[in-house]
C-alpha cells in the first residue's frame, strides 16, 4: 500500500448498510485514480461495518477505521484529518454518490487555482430508490466569502480542500449539528475562507425519506448560536425567523408532509435534459452493484 496518496476521501458512518456499498462504489467508479478512501464506523449496530470490511479486504486503497464508540460527526471529521495520506482531502455523507469525475473536476481548479484552498460543487437530489428528482447549483463560479453570512451556498459533503487548511481549521465538536456553518464562520473571521463554489453538479444528495424534525429544530438552534457568536451580536429578527422556521417544521412533521422542505431547496424549474443525464450516471453506479 502506498503511504502517500493525492486525495483522501473521508466517509463517516453510523448505521448506513442500506446505501453504503453504493457511496463505496461511487469513489471507486472515479475518473482519477490516485486516492484513499477512509471509512470511519461511528458506531454502527447494523452491518455496515462488514460491509465496510469487505471492501478493504478487496482494494488496498480503502481502510476501516472502528473503535466502536459513537463520537458524533464532528469528531470523526478531525480524526479523518489526522489519519489522511493525501494533500488534498474530500469528503461525503455514508448515503451519498458523487460523480466519476468530481475528484478529477476538483483537484484539477485547485492545482489552476492556487489561491483558493477549498472547492465546493452543486449538488443533484436523488431519492431512497436512487431517482433524480432535482438539483441545485450556482450559476457561475461563487467566492464572495469576506464576511460572516447568515448561511453559506456551501454544499458541506461536497467540498475539497487542501490538507494545510484543514490543518489550521479543525471542526467544533461543540456544535455536532452546524459543525460546517461553524468552520465557514470561524474561517470567514480569520479571513481564511479562500473558497469556490463551482456550477457543475457533482454530489448526488440522497434527502427524500431523511429528513428528521428533531435534528432539523437543533440545526436551526446550532445555528442560531453560531451566527451570534461570530456576528458579534444578537438579531432579533433572524431569531424570530428562526422560532417561526420551528414552529412550520413541527406542523409539516405532524401532517406528514415534512419532505417538502427538501423539494423547496431545488430549482423549481428543471432541465430534463439534466435530470435524464444525471439519472443516467446514478444508474450505471447502482447497476454495478447489482
């Protein structure tokens, strides 16, 4: 095994069996070869660690990491900062795909692009039987990172960024439901959020059938406290924005129809000439699977 790698891809994950072996199976698929994968069990009490293993045993490049203990995703983000082998390091949610070329897309604008030390991309939003049904992205390259925002257009699981900056800028284990809201302010006030958001869509975000009221209402809250932190004081009005974001995830919670807040971050108007085109490159890393 080499002990030096270009990129290392970092994959959390805590009861995931259902979709991990298609995630695994996206970064295996990709253009550009040169990588490590880290699979870091959270623990799991399903099988996703074995199935985990399995594929360790079958490529050299992936390694498992357990130690059977659930720490949260914020202390695994950091232990996967400590233990890459890569100068540049990517990561992606347990439930997740990523295109064939996103390493080769995001590597290849920081190695052009020097004075930028993270890159993020738009995302496509598949759902539970792995069907395109939306996406969203900007609409030319997006760097205006100068001061503190009350959110970012960061698509967190799709962002690549050299080793160095996650080195000086470590996640929050304080904050395990805004951990990445957290670091883009943190950075934004050390001006070292030297970061672009790209327009291709290269991270397929599996949020229909996930979504949780709870964690959606801690989020809010995480959030919340984060922005006055860095804001340096307390909004009165993006806290009444805030209570009332609450008070409408509990009634779509208790009607059945909270998926919609997922449908509402999509563009409302569509290509189908995207979608069939996505739908088509989630296809081939399912059939592999199969």
């Amino acid at each position: 095994m080499n002990n030096l790698f270009k990129v290392t891809i970092g994959i959390p994950f805590h009861n995931a069996q259902e979709y991990l072996a298609l995630a695994i199976e996206s970064v295996i698929n990709q253009s550009f070869e040169d990588w490590e994968l880290i699979l870091v069990n959270d623990g799991s009490s399903d099988g996703s660690l074995e199935i985990a293993k399995g594929f360790e045993r079958k490529d050299s490049r992936i390694r498992v990491i357990s130690d059977g203990e659930n720490k949260k995703l914020p202390y695994r983000l950091n232990q996967i900062i400590d233990e890459s082998r890569g100068d540049y390091i990517a990561r992606m949610d347990a439930d997740d795909l990523i295109h064939p070329d996103r390493l080769k897309i995001q590597i290849e604008f920081l190695k052009n692009n020097p004075p930028y030390d993270l890159v993020s991309t738009g995302v496509v939003s598949i759902n539970n039987h792995n069907k395109v049904y939306g996406y969203r992205n900007v609409e030319s390259v997006y760097d205006d990172f100068s001061e503190v925002k009350k959110s970012y257009p960061i698509i967190h699981a799709s962002v690549l960024a050299r080793k160095t900056w996650y080195q000086r800028n470590r996640y929050n284990n304080n904050y395990p439901r805004s951990e990445d809201y957290e670091l883009w302010c943190r950075a934004t006030t050390k001006k070292d959020l030297n970061l672009a958001v790209l327009p291709e869509l290269l991270y397929y975000y599996r949020e229909e059938g996930v979504l949780d009221s709870r964690k959606i209402i801690n989020s809010y809250n995480d959030g919340f406290k984060v922005y006055t932190k860095y804001h340096g004081s307390f909004d009165f009005k993006r806290f009444i924005k805030i209570s009332l974001k609450k008070i409408v995830v509990r009634g779509l919670d208790y009607s059945g129809l909270l998926q919609k807040i997922a449908s509402r971050r999509n563009k409302q108007t569509v290509s189908l000439e995207v979608i069939n085109k996505h739908q088509e490159i989630v296809n081939n890393i399912v059939n592999f699977i199969k």
